[in-house]
C-alpha cells in the first residue's frame, strides 16, 4: 500500500532521515537507497509517495519512494532556509567568482594581444638590403 508524506528530516552524512506521513502517525525512517536513482539528491519538505517495511530491526522503513510534484501557488516561490539557504549562497558565491575570473582572463587576453600585436607586424625592410 503506498503512502503520501514530506521529507521532514535529512542527514546528508550518514544518508538517512524521516518522513512525516500525510495522514499523520509516526514519521519513518527512510535510506538514501530508498531515492529514486534520478540524479537529485533528497530535499526537505519534498512531497513524497512511498511504500512501507518493517526493517530488520523492527522499524518502519519507506521503500520504493517516488517523488512528487510540488504544487505552487501562484507564482510565489518558498525561500530557502537552513542547509538549502546556505547550498544557494554557495552556489550564487561560486557562480560570481567563476563569472570574474572569466571577464579577469578576457581582459589578459586582450591586453596582451594590444601589447603584442604591433611586434608581430612584419618588420620594414632597410632600403639597402632591398633589390
């Protein structure tokens, strides 16, 4: 029987965490194994259907997860918080110093070539050496 629910706990180090079943009841111990192998990694608050185990020890697993489409209202997006905030002020800190470093290498390039373009002009032959 599958269940609906939202990711409500996530440890990225050891790869586990907890749904919040949306029916309420107890949350379940979920695995990063667990996860679709889509590429995206577990997000907090992501809607959720899973399926549910008894694992060997005796807990309640979520197995065979399937994310869901989140539904947005409008055109409000929710702001990141905790870990995902700080994930965004990377990302953004990253993308700008890739950004400079690119224009840093530009401005090189062509100031070098300002610099060398008149010696690679071919030189005047002196008058005498001429035929």
């Amino acid at each position: 029987m599958r269940f609906d629910g939202v990711l409500s706990a996530w440890n990225p180090d050891a790869g586990c965490g907890r749904i919040r079943p949306a029916g309420g009841g107890d949350e379940v111990f979920v695995v990063l194994g667990a996860f679709p192998t889509d590429g995206e990694g577990a997000r907090l608050d992501e809607p959720l259907s899973f399926e549910i185990v008894t694992g060997r020890d005796g807990r309640k697993q979520a197995v065979n997860l399937q994310r869901r489409r989140l539904v947005t209202h409008g055109n409000a997006l929710r702001e990141a918080t905790g870990v995902g905030q700080a994930r965004v002020l990377r990302a953004q800190r990253k993308r700008r110093l890739s950004l400079a470093a690119g224009a840093v290498v530009t401005v090189m390039l062509v100031a070098g070539g300002v610099h060398w373009w008149p010696h690679s002009q071919p030189a005047e032959v002196p008058a005498a050496m001429r035929r």
